[in-house]
C-alpha cells in the first residue's frame, strides 16, 4: 500500500487586532522576573513603529502592520525573552541565532537597552512580515 502525503503544516498566522489589551493581558502571565524586560520590549516596539497590530497565538505575542504582515513576535520563557524577527536574516546586521527569522535571546533589562535591539525593531518595519 502506498505511503499517504505528507500533511502540509496548517500553522496559520493569528488574527490581527487593535487593541493593544491582548499583549498586556500575554505579559501578565509570563513569570515574574520577566515582565519588565517585556514590559520594555513592548514599549520601545510600541513607540519605534506607529499603527500596529497585535495578535496573540501559541503564547506568543505578534506585532505587525497592516499590508505588511508580522514583523515579528516576543516569547517568553522561564529565564529569557526571544525577540523573533521574522525578515531578519535580511537586516544589516542580522539578529545572531536562528536562520530565515532570526531572533536575539534577552535575559536583562541591560541587554534589552542595546542599541542594536532598538536598530533591529526600526528594520523591521522595512520589510514584508509573516502573512
């Protein structure tokens, strides 16, 4: 008997909203010593790239803009926060882990601060996202 296809992966993008009250309620769950590196990365994505969209999905948190898709998406883990870009590999410089989205791994206030994390949130808006 022949081998069935494989499924194609159904993962679709969440549903975009304008009220920013979905990422505030995500970063209220995260652990403790995380939100105020969360609360950080939200504020400076919030006043680098006006009219947003939000969206939350599989405990991530989706920033995007209409017309251009997600730019990128904050997870929360136990001890870090990854910033994902997902048309970072296109940035000069391009964020150090991951392949074709890439993303930066942020433990710190301190490493939240970077220069290059702020240059990163302004690139992307150069950029089609995820659609």
């Amino acid at each position: 008997m022949p081998k069935a296809p494989a499924k194609k992966p159904t993962r679709r993008p969440p549903e975009p909203v304008d009220d920013h009250a979905v990422i505030a309620d995500w970063m209220e769950q995260a652990m403790p010593a995380l939100q105020p590196i969360l609360a950080y990365l939200d504020r400076t994505i919030r006043d680098a790239i006006p009219g947003l969209e939000y969206g939350v999905k599989w405990k991530k948190a989706y920033y995007g803009l209409p017309g251009k898709g997600w730019l990128m998406e904050m997870v929360a883990y136990d001890v870090s926060v990854n910033l994902v870009f997902f048309a970072g590999a296109k940035f000069d410089p391009a964020p150090p882990l991951g392949e074709g989205s890439r993303y930066v791994k942020i433990r710190s206030l301190d490493e939240a601060r970077a220069p290059e994390v702020r240059d990163w949130i302004g690139q992307a808006t150069k950029h089609p996202g995820w659609r």
